[in-house]
C-alpha cells in the first residue's frame, strides 16, 4: 500500500490520481491541472479550509476543523462525509453513503445518500434522494424528494414533490405535492398543492391544497384545505376551514367549522361551536352541534342535535331531530322523533313522535302522535294520526286536525 500523501502550507495543490489517503493542511485552493476531476481513493482528511476547483471523488472524505470545505463540482464519496465542526458546499450533485457536518450542508444541484445530517441547516437546491435528512436547525430542499425521513430541529421546506415516510419539523412545515405518511410539526404546516398524508399532526395550523386526501388530522389550531378535500378523521381544536366541497369520514372541533361548498361525512359531525355550509350538508352519522348550524342547501342526516339556531332549505334527520333551549330553526324539518326544547322557535315540523316544551313557537306541526307543553304557542295548522296532547296555556291559531294519513312532506316544505 502506498504511504498517505501529506501537504500543507501550499496556496495551491495540484493533483489528479491518488492511489491511497491524502492529508492536506493549511491549503487554500486543490485543483487537478490535467482537467475537471479530482481521484483519491483512499481518505481524504481537510484540515483548516479548503476549495476544490472541480470535482472530487475519494473513497472517505473527513475534516476537524471548524472550516468550510467547497467543492466547485461534482463530489462522489464512496463511503462517509465526516465534518463535525464545520462545513460542506457543493456546486454540483452531492453523492455518498453518509454525510455529517457540524455546521451546514449546501448542495446546488442533486443529493444522494443513505443518510445527510447538518448539526446547523441542510439546502439542496435540486432533488433529493435518501433514507434520512436531517438539520439540527432548518432543511430546505429546492427540488423532488424521496426521502423516509426528513426532519428539522426549526423548519422543513420541500418546493418540489416530495415522497416520505416521515415529515417532522418542531416549527414550520412546507411542501407542494406528493405523498407523506406520517407529518409531525410543532407550529404551522403547508402543502401549496394537493397532497396525501396519512397522519397530519401539528400543533398549530395547518393548509393543504386542493384535491389533498388526509386520512387523519389533528391540529391544535387551525386546519384550511382546498376545494375536493377527502379525509379520514379530522380533530382541530379550534377552526377548519374549507374553500369548497369535501367529503370524509367524521370531524370533530372544538370551535367553527366553515365550508364554502357541500360537506359530507359518512360518520358524524361534533363541533362545539359553529358549522356555515355554502352547499348541502349530510351525515350517515349523527351531528351535534353547541352553537348554531347554517347551510345554504339541506342538511340530511341521521341524527342531529342543535344548541343553538339551524337554518337550512330543508332538514332531514331520520333517527331523530333535538333543539336546544331558546333556539331557533329557520326551514321544514322532517324526523322520527323530535324534541323542541323550550322557549325555542321553530317552523314547520314533519314527524312520528313530537315534543314541544313549554313556551315554545312553533309554525306548522304534522304528526303521528304530539304532546305540547304549557304555554306552548302554535302558530300553523296541526295534523295528526294518532294522538295529539296538550297541557294548559297552549295556544292553537288554527284548530287541530286528526286525519287518516298525512300529506307526503314533499308536498308541506
């Protein structure tokens, strides 16, 4: 084996071929007179700070010091990039087994590896290929990504497609498109795009481009997505946000949830606050709702509970149909069961078994069998087909009626 070449105290080292290590200290510029590439087969070990004029290829790549290392080409390391103090840049594409730096990576053009790790920030300015990037402070990729892990101490920003396993970011987030099976990030997270994540999981907000499909969503704040949003399971404890339709499987938020088209879930909506649907809104699944419930079109569902006031063109609730003390309903609402709480408003009602609390207002009531509580107002007709109840103080503007079967409600609405 040959002997390690040792250079040091040169402003200028000249090499092409080195069969072997190399050492090169206190050095300023190596370049290769002969053209563009630089060959070292063994390990090459930087001490003190060191520009490549071209491109460099060596079996380990290794410095201590707490320089920059600058390669104005292409780099190929066969095995390990080891800087723990300092610094690497590349101009060109970035390729090795591992590469560890104490300071920050910089690669303009392509990264491949096993795994790339910055003790400070990672920046590739084209695509990215690896198991795991990480950056102690921020990682910032230009281009594509496929990656298992990506993660940043401070933010990840990917501008390109991105395929990962694992997202994780204590601060900010950021991608265009592609797939993510598992995001965690402690601040805010945005996808410009449509993406498709598996687990979205951030701390604060959260936004996804149209046509994203997220299987499940837990925000502590804020969650926005584009029109055609497909979910799984959204939990948000403050606010989701919708610019269009989207369809899922349930959603339950601690405060609003605003949609600009149709919403529909097949499990159950639970929002302690507001629900504003600019189109229909249906649930397979039971809604329950603390506050008040508006939706521009109808709102079809299993089961709903309102605290507040619902407003809809039509209401449709086939299990059954529950308002809350002193509110109000604006819209025809059918269901087996209904319950109007007392001092509560509503319009015309359409149901098997009916309730009416006391001091409530009611328009039109239709019926198999309704019991009205004192001092109750009705406002409508009343029809009936089995029985009909009422305790002192009721008011009837028009007398009730018992029939044989009644009107379809198509033809009441």
């Amino acid at each position: 084996m040959a002997d390690k070449l040792e250079i040091k105290n040169q402003d200028l080292v000249e090499l092409t071929t080195v069969e072997g290590d190399a050492e090169i200290r206190n050095c300023r510029t190596l370049t290769n007179p002969e053209g563009d590439k630089i060959i070292i087969t063994g390990t090459l070990r930087v001490i003190d700070e060191l520009e490549v004029d071209g491109s460099l290829e060596c079996g380990r790549l290794e410095s201590k010091s707490r320089d920059r290392i600058t390669v104005n080409g292409n780099l190929k390391v066969e095995r390990s990039v080891s800087i723990p103090k300092g610094s690497l840049e590349v101009d060109g594409n970035a390729e090795a087994r591992d590469i560890e730096v104490g300071a920050s990576l910089v690669v303009r053009r392509n990264l491949e590896c096993v795994s790339a790790k910055a003790g400070g920030s990672v920046k590739v300015e084209g695509d990215a290929k690896a198991q795991r990037i990480t950056g102690g402070g921020s990682v910032k990729i230009e281009g594509n990504v496929d990656v298992e892990r990506v993660t940043g101490g401070g933010s990840v920003g990917i501008y390109g497609k991105i395929k990962a396993e694992e997202l994780d970011a204590g601060g900010s987030g950021k991608t265009a498109t592609g797939y993510i099976k598992k995001v965690s990030v402690g601040g805010s997270f945005k996808a410009t795009d449509a993406i498709e994540i598996e687990s979205l999981d951030v701390g604060g907000t959260a936004k996804v481009g149209p046509g994203s499909n997220i299987s499940s969503v837990d925000i502590g704040g804020t969650f926005k997505a584009g029109d055609g949003l497909t979910f799984g399971e959204i939990d948000v404890g403050g606010t989701v946000k919708i610019e269009g339709s989207a369809t899922g499987k349930s959603i339950d938020v601690g405060g609003t949830v605003k949609v600009e088209g149709d919403l529909e879930v097949t499990e159950g909506l639970n929002v302690g606050g507001t629900v504003a649907v600019g189109g229909n809104l249906k649930s397979d699944g039971k809604i329950k709702v603390g506050g008040t419930v508006r939706a521009e079109g109808r709102i079809d569902t299993f089961r709903i509970i309102v605290g507040g006031s619902i407003r809809a063109e039509y209401i449709k609730a086939t299990d059954g149909f529950r308002l809350g003390k002193r509110a109000e309903v604006v819209g025809f609402v059918e269901s087996k069961e209904i319950l109007i709480r007392e001092r509560a408003r509503t319009e015309s009602l359409y149901g098997t078994d009916i309730r009416i609390e006391e001091r409530a207002r009611v328009g039109n009531v239709y019926g198999k069998t309704i019991y009205i509580e004192r001092d109750a107002f009705i406002e409508g007709e009343i029809l009936y087909t089995d029985s009909l109840e009422s305790e002192d103080g009721v008011t009837f503007r028009q007398e009730p009626k018992k029939v044989d079967q009644l009107p379809p409600p198509e033809q009441l609405s």
